[in-house]
C-alpha cells in the first residue's frame, strides 16, 4: 500500500455517478471544435472497478517553490510579470462537502495581454518575457490551495468571425482516482463577456456555469500588492462502503 | 419537505482548450526551466518489473485526422496486478513503477508514445479477474469532458474473452475498438472519437 500522507484509512467506495446533464455535452455545435470531436454513441457505464478506484499520490516534494507563482516562476530574477496581480485561493471538495487532501492542482492562462507562450497563438498581443504562464500545487489537509498570479486577458478566437474568450485560467485536477480526473476553467465576477462564450454556452445550466466564476474576496486581498479571487473546485463523491459486500479480492 | 441532502455538483468539465500543453507539459511546448520535467512523461526505471513495451496511440477525429494536439493519461496496474495508489488493499505495488504516465500526441504525426510494462491481471468487483488493460482518459481542443476508455492487447484471447467490461458491450462489432494490435514489442492504438469506427468510450 502506498503513502497516502494522512492518517485516516484510505476511502474505497465507489465515485458518484456523473451527472451528464450537469456537464456540457460532448457535442456543442456553437463550439465548431467540438463537431468532429465530439463521440456519438452511448457511452458504456459500469460501477467502478479498481481500474477507477485507484490513483496515484502525488507527494509535496514534488514542487518547486515558485511553482504556485506565477509572477515570478517564469521571471528574470530580480523581476516579475505584467498585469493584475491577483491571488487565486480556495478549496478542492467532494459531492460529500469534505476537502480532499493531497489533490495536484495543474493551472495554466493567458498573460494580460491575452496572449498564451505557444507557437501555434497569433495573437498580436505581445508575449510578456516575464510570463510562462503554468503553475501547480498540491492540496493541503482541509483541500485548501493558493497561487499567484496575473489575471490573464481577455482575446479574440478564431470560431464565430467575432468570438471573444472571457478571461479564463485553465484548471486540471488529480484527485484520489482516475475516475475523479477532470478539467475546467474558471471565470471572473462580473466579465460580460462569461454570457457570450460559445464554450461557456455548452453548459446549459445557468447555476452551473455559475459554479465555475469565482468572486472577488476583499478579505483575502493583500494591502499595496494583490486582489483575490476564491475558486472552490468539487470532485466526484465516494459512497460509503459501510453496507456492501465485501467481494474476495476487493 | 424533507431534510437537505447538502451534496455539492462536481465542478463543470470545460475544454483543454488548443494550450493544454502549456499546464501540462510546458517542456514540451518549450516552456523551460519552471518545472525539470514534465511530469509523467517517465514511468520506468532500470529496476521495474515487468515486460517492456511501447504504446503507439493516436487520436482520430470524425474525418479520421490524426489530432496534433491532444493529451493522454495512462493508469495501470504493475506486472503483478497490483496498483501504486493507496486504495490498493489487497497488497502492495512494485515501487519502481507509479503506473501513472502522461504525453501529449506528437504536433506533425499525432502519435504519442508510452514506454511502460505489461500490466498484470486485476479484478473485478466479484472476484473474476479482468483481462490486462491500460485505462486512458484524453483531453484535447474541441472535446468539451475528458473522455475515459481502456486499451486491452490483442495477443490476450483468452482474458479478453472472459473480461467482465468486454463482455457489457451490446454490439460485439464493436469490440475491437478497445484492443490494440501487437507489432513487434510495441502496441498500436488508434481512439476514434466518431464514425463508424467510434471507440467504446467509458462512463463510470
């Protein structure tokens, strides 16, 4: 059995089913990408098996110690990148409401000029020599996480012949099973822009697409330095396994 | 009414967007010196046990375009059946192997490649066991949720034959959609993600 870096017995009971509808669906024509891409038949569901159970563990030693800062992870030494210095905080839940501890958080974004550090973005903003534009972390004991940064820009994309993204910062989560594996995006409070995306507009529930826009938290801003943003993210619940049959080998 | 069940939703998936690189393997998009590499793109050592091979995969769109740039993550179980993670109660893994492994498909051919082992057998929820197989979940621009399949081996007949997941699939036509070809020491696995060819996609 490997480290799980706590001392509760590790959780084995099976993920809560996805709710798909909650979801946006593979295929979202607004979003002309997803067309071609998009799977068309059902998908084949089953309960967990290990294969879905189980997942790595991804140690603190592991990171670096600017990698959950984005200002200066990137930067010539002595100095730091452009834009709205923000700090972006909050906690990695479950469908249960209990912060789940030790989940690689993996974020990247624009810089504030609404460019991305990748050969195949034109954009005509410039790059900023100072911004990669990638951070990472790991969840502590209560699921709670912080990062610094720039808030990225919004820019101009090539699907509708006038489709703005509003800015974004791209999230991958690694929870306890490779069945909790997931990616999102979160949004900020109050861009106009959230309402007209044709990538956002794939959800179709509008308190869904409201769990993924993160307020502004005055009380976590820094004096002279930084604003803040709380972004919760919540990964798929565990059953309990207190009633089940314990089947040979499991 | 009745008492709150106070459950959360899980988050929203939202697309990996055409940058995905620039998280998850910004060496690869020559993004260096934030991270000494990028992580998963090893999963072997001189000491792991098992039988060493190479998985060739490719993601095909509904034209049957190989995608340049998609991103793959592979979960196994060690030479023993055994997986490295913490909800393995039944014994513990090889330590030189995580099973975890992570590349993004190559931007001119749209292959991406794997050196890991063999996985063992695993069982399934009764006990029976499971034909080897690698679980993968690919993200890329345009695929708005994370898509969950497994690649089983084409020179496993007869575990494939009484795999328990194998055997859930209504259309049998549909099969070998799931089981890569053996060609030499390496495995070919080509996902479709539509069309006649549709890979059996996952949802558990």
């Amino acid at each position: 059995m490997a480290e799980s870096g706590s001392n509760q017995a590790p959780e084995t009971g099976a993920f809560f089913q996805r709710d798909r509808q909650w979801h946006p669906p593979a295929f979202t024509p607004g979003y002309k990408s997803s067309v071609l891409r998009s799977p068309q038949k059902a998908l084949l569901s089953f309960d967990n098996t290990l294969s879905e159970l189980t997942g790595p563990v991804f140690g603190h030693a592991m990171l670096g110690e600017l990698d959950n800062d984005l200002i200066h992870n990137f930067a010539k030494a002595g100095e730091s990148a452009i834009g709205e210095r923000i700090i972006v905080h909050g906690r990695v839940l479950d469908e249960r409401g209990k912060g789940v501890p030790g989940v690689l958080l993996e974020l990247w974004q624009a810089n504030a000029g609404g460019r991305y550090r990748h050969k195949k973005d034109g954009y005509l903003a410039p790059l900023d020599p100072n911004f990669g534009g990638c951070g990472r972390t790991i969840t502590g004991e209560d699921g709670g996480y912080a990062f610094r940064t720039v808030r990225p820009g919004p820019y101009p994309w090539p699907n509708g012949p006038n489709d703005w993204r509003p800015a974004h910062i791209h999230f991958s989560a690694f929870g306890h099973g490779f069945a909790q594996r997931m990616i999102t995006q979160m949004y900020f409070e109050g861009d106009p822009l959230i309402w007209r995306c044709p990538i956002v507009s794939g959800i179709s529930n509008k308190a869904a697409v409201e769990a993924l826009i993160a307020a502004l938290d005055m009380h976590s801003t820094i004096p002279m330095d930084a604003l803040a943003y709380k972004f919760d993210i919540v990964l798929r619940g565990r059953r309990s396994t207190l009633f089940e049959n314990r089947p040979e080998g499991n | 009414m009745a008492q709150s069940l106070d459950r959360l939703k899980e988050s929203p998936s939202q697309t990996a967007g055409p940058y995905v690189h620039i998280g998850l393997t910004p060496n690869f998009c020559g993004i260096g010196g934030v991270y000494a590499s990028d992580l998963g793109s090893t999963m072997l050592n001189d000491q792991t046990k098992g039988e060493r091979i190479e998985l060739r995969i490719r993601v095909l769109d509904g034209t049957g375009t190989p995608l340049k740039d998609a991103l793959v993550e592979i979960w196994q179980a060690d030479a023993a059946g055994f997986y490295n993670s913490p909800a393995e109660l039944r014994g513990t893994a090889d330590p030189n192997f995580l099973g975890w492994g992570r590349q993004p498909t190559d931007m001119e051919t749209g292959v991406c490649l794997f050196q890991t082992i063999k996985p063992g057998r695993v069982p399934f929820r009764d006990g029976r066991l499971m034909a080897p197989h690698i679980s993968l979940w690919i993200v890329a621009r345009g695929i708005n949720i994370g898509l969950n399949t497994r690649l089983y081996f084409s020179d496993e007949e007869m575990a494939n034959a009484e795999d328990p997941i194998l055997a859930r699939i209504e259309h049998r036509l549909r099969v070998p959609t799931l089981i890569s070809e053996r060609q030499g020491d390496n495995y070919v696995f080509d996902v479709h993600l539509q069309g006649e060819k549709e890979t059996v996609f996952f949802d558990s």
